[in-house]
C-alpha cells in the first residue's frame, strides 16, 4: 500500500515570518546543539530526514498490528527528538500506543495526523534548506 504524503501550507516568504514559522516546527537551537554548531552537519542531518520522511509514512500505513505501530511510531520519535521536531515526536507520543479497532479507525486518523506532521516538518526543512 503507497502512502502518499498530504501538501502542507506554504510557509511565509519574509525572513523573520519564516524563522518564526520555522522554530514552531523544528527546534534550530536544539539542532544546533546535536549537530555542534556546524552548518554543513546541520545540513546533512536535515537532508536524511527528507531522504526518509517517505518511509516513515509508508511504514505507518504498512502497519497491520500493534507491534508494528509501535515500532514505526516510536522510531519516528527518536528521530524527531534528534533534530528537534518536538511537534511531531509530541504528536507521536500521543500515538504511539493506539488502540486498534475492528473497523480500524483509530489507526487511521493517527495515520493520517502522523502523515501530515512529518510532511509539514518535510516541508519546513526543505524551505529552511532553500534558505541556506
């Protein structure tokens, strides 16, 4: 099953509006300090995330039974936690443990917000790369 990654809002075009939006989504002086200070470390930690963002959603979609949830939620979290996504290793918090119902609902609304934040925290580091 492919899991297509919803569009996120666009982020504002002026520099102090888009650092402001920015900092909402990842944390850059947490970044900061994990990659220590260095730009070119800061970029490529933010490039990986991009390069796995997709397989992360597709390992949400993927997962049939509450094991393999955990495991895909809880991996998105660490990763979040490092580079100071704390919106979405939040949103993970609050999912990682769903219940599964019999029409599988639960898991499909966390699906889709967990979707949604990693495609928004995508979006916001590319924009932020875009930047320089």
């Amino acid at each position: 099953m492919s899991m297509e990654l919803p569009i996120a809002p666009a982020l504002p075009a002026n520099p102090g509006e888009l650092r402001r939006a920015v900092t909402q989504i990842v944390d850059l002086s947490h970044l900061g300090h994990q990659t220590l200070g260095d730009p070119e470390l800061r970029r490529i930690v933010l490039r990986l995330f991009l390069d796995e963002a997709p397989g992360y959603a597709r390992d949400i979609a993927a997962a049939k039974e509450a094991k393999s949830w955990r495991m895909a939620v809880h991996t998105i979290k660490g990763v979040a936690l490092n580079i100071g996504a704390f919106r979405l290793a939040q949103l993970c918090k609050e999912h990682e443990g769903p219940t599964f119902g019999a029409d599988g609902t639960a898991i499909s609304e966390a699906s889709g917000a967990l979707a949604a934040m990693i495609e928004t925290t995508a979006h916001t580091i590319r924009e932020l790369l875009s930047q320089g």
